[in-house]
C-alpha cells in the first residue's frame, strides 16, 4: 500500500492536508478503513496521523507536554477507481455503500446522493457525491487531480465559512449583551464602531474566500470538473449557508446602524444641551457684572441721591442693593433649574438606554401581548404537581367554566 501526504495552501491562508493512498481493496471491502481514515484514527509507523501532518506543516509544539492542533470537522473523502468495460460499473448499492462508509442496504428513495450529469455521460465512467466522501470512476488522471484540487477549494471554504459564522456570532452576543456600564456614550460608539468594522471584514472575506471559491469554471475549463465543483458546493451545503450567513451580517450591520444613529442622536441632544448651559453661563456671568456695573455707575453718578458724605453702606440704599439681590437671585434660580432639568434629562434618557430587550418584551411593552414567562409558569420545588393537571401564575384569576379563552 502506498501512501502520500499532501498539504495546500487555500486563498484564504488556511492550509490543508490530503492523504491518497492506493490500497488493493474492493469498494465494499474499503469501507471500514473509509471510516478510520475520515476520523484520523490511524497510525504511521506509531505515530498518529494528525501529529505526521503536524509535522508536515511545519506545527510542532515547543513543549513536549503541549499537543500539536488536530484536524478541523471539516473534510471530504475521494474515491478513484478505474472501470475498464460497462460491466465493471459499480452499481447503485456500492455507490451508497462508499458514500455513505456503511456497509448496509439502503431505500434509493431516500438518499442524498447527486450524480452530476457529466460525470456520468458514458457507461464507463460514474461519478457520485455526498456531503463527506465522492466516487469517481472511469475518468482520466487529469480530471482525477482537478477533482482533487476542487476539494481542497472547497474544504477550505467550508472551514471559512465556519470561522465566519463563530465570529459572526460572537459578534452578534457581544451586541445583544452589553453591559450597564457601556450605557457611556462614547464606550457604546467605540464599541459598535469596533463590531462594525470586523462586519466589513467578514462580508469581505465571506465573498472572497467562500462565495468565490464557487466558481472554477474560469480557473479550469473543463465540464466535468465544473460539473463536480458545482454538484460538491450544493452537497456541502455551502451556497444556502453563504447565504444565511449573509443575511445574518447584514441584518446585524442594519441593527449596529440604527443603534449607531441612536447615539448620534443622544450625542446631538447632550451637545445641544452642553451648548445652552454654557449660554446661560455666559448670560449670568454678564447679569452679574452687568448688576456690578450698575451698582457702581450708581454712586459714581453725579446726582443729589448719591451722597458724597454718606458710606455706600449706608441704610439708604437698601432698596438698589434689594433690586440688585433680586436680579442675582432670579438668574442663579434660573441657572440652578435649568442644570436640574438638564441632569434630569440625562437621567431619564439613561433609564430608557436598554441593553437588550427579547422578542417577548417587546411585544408585551409595544402592543400589551399576554406572554408566557416560563419562569413564572413553573411550579415551585414545595409544590407537588400532580399528573395531568396544568399549572398557572399566583397572580392569575381562574376563569368560569363556559368563558371563552383568547
């Protein structure tokens, strides 16, 4: 048995790792070591499979206590076989016995299996594709090796679009749960600016490493490994979740949007604010030196009211320091409501700030829904519940017999 371990490079940076090994089996017959091949529970010369394309790679761990990083979930098996007459063909039964690594009969009416059209026009060739292994037979070596770099492409684009859809994730738990703390103003805008970009970073890199990566028509012009490539993105499902995943970006980008125009907006009202406290600043700072200069353009007047031999702080002029009390009085008053209905605001709008509310909340605080909270439908530990009796909350009345219930 000969055997030989490959590693690619994807665009993505990613690299893979293809074992071909040419084994003197029947299709049947190789099932059982299908199936320890697909879960690395093989050994080289006693060392384990994962730990040789470590080393392959160039992943060695420093420590001798340290493992080396094993395989990703995602990976794809190929048979090759070669048919010299019509009557070499295997026959539906194997096919499914090889796709499927299973060793049992199967009903054709429920299987998976595709068979692109031009893998399969001439009776000796065949060409069949699951999700995790593919059978090819007949086909010259040339469309064997694109077969092989077609499953290297599109290997690495599922494991892609998985890393994709955990940092998605992340992201989108990272939006809903935020703390009370980032109801700050500028830690909410650093925070969903932050989310924002790594969104522009994933559609980036979902079009370029995944959806791309569907095409290999204009790198290799041949049908049948066209056909392949096509028949293999649909079997692994990476067209629907390209898309899904997709959408989640972009709904999660509207949504970072719309929060983001919530704080410009709050930002804008704080601004406004900041500018007319520091007007009515300003204006009482020149009510009190504008009342200063009155006072003293007073005395400094030439006037018989003004007397020369009398202190400024005599009891005659009481009633002009009485008028210029109340002009300091009534401007502080308004300064001092105005920074109380300002601080009040703030309060305000930093009580509706919500970090994040559920469907069910939503509903009842839009429309005043009826929800069923689980935690208060469930019957306390001290309560014995009897079978087949329903439970409700404390706070709701039992309704008469022959009320319809909505």
């Amino acid at each position: 048995m000969a055997a030989t371990l490959w590693h690619f490079l994807h665009p993505s940076g990613q690299v893979l790792v293809a074992l071909t090994l040419d084994v003197p089996l029947g299709l049947v017959e190789a099932v059982p070591l299908m199936e320890d091949l697909y879960y690395a529970s093989i050994e080289c010369a006693g060392v384990p499979l994962e730990q040789l394309a470590g080393e392959r790679v160039g992943c060695r761990s420093e420590r001798a206590e340290e493992q080396v990083p094993g395989f990703l979930p995602e990976r794809h098996q190929l048979v090759f076989r070669s048919v010299p007459s019509p009557e070499d063909a295997p026959v539906e039964d194997t096919i499914q016995r090889v796709i499927y690594r299973s060793d049992l009969p199967y009903r054709p009416e429920h299987s998976s299996i595709i068979y692109p059209a031009e893998l399969n026009r001439r009776p000796t060739t065949v060409g069949a594709l699951g999700p995790y292994a593919s059978l090819i037979c007949g086909h010259q070596d040339y469309i064997e090796n694109c077969v092989l770099l077609s499953a290297v492409q599109t290997v690495g684009s599922a494991a892609r679009l998985r890393e994709i859809r955990e940092v998605a994730y992340a992201y989108g738990h990272r939006f809903r749960a935020r703390a009370d703390g980032e109801r700050d103003m500028h830690r909410r805008r650093t925070m969903l600016e932050s989310i924002s970009e790594g969104l522009s970073h994933l559609e980036l890199e979902l079009s370029y490493s995944v959806e791309a990566g569907g095409d290999i028509g204009t790198l290799v012009p041949a049908l049948r490994v066209e056909s392949f490539h096509n028949a293999l993105y649909s079997a692994m499902g990476l067209t629907e979740r390209s898309a899904t995943i997709g959408q989640m970006l972009s709904r999660l980008s509207n949504a970072i949007a719309a929060e983001l125009t919530s704080v410009e907006s709050a930002e804008q009202r704080a601004g406004d604010r900041r500018r007319i406290r520091t007007v009515v600043a300003v204006t009482f700072v020149t009510t009190v030196t504008g009342t200063l200069s009155l006072l003293f353009g007073f005395f400094g007047v030439n006037a018989r009211q003004v007397d020369q031999d009398r202190s400024m702080f005599d009891d005659r002029y009481t009633p002009i320091y009485a008028l210029i009390a109340l002009i300091l009085a009534c401007a502080l008053a308004i300064f001092g409501g105005m920074r109380l209905h300002e601080r009040w605001t703030e309060r305000r709008e930093r009580s509706r700030i919500r970090t994040w509310e559920t469907i069910h909340g939503l509903l009842a605080r839009e429309f005043g829904a009826v929800i069923l909270d689980p935690a208060r439908m469930a019957p306390s530990p001290s309560t014995p519940t009897v079978p087949g009796t329903r439970t409700r909350p404390p706070d709701e009345e039992p309704q008469p017999s022959g009320t319809p219930t909505q």
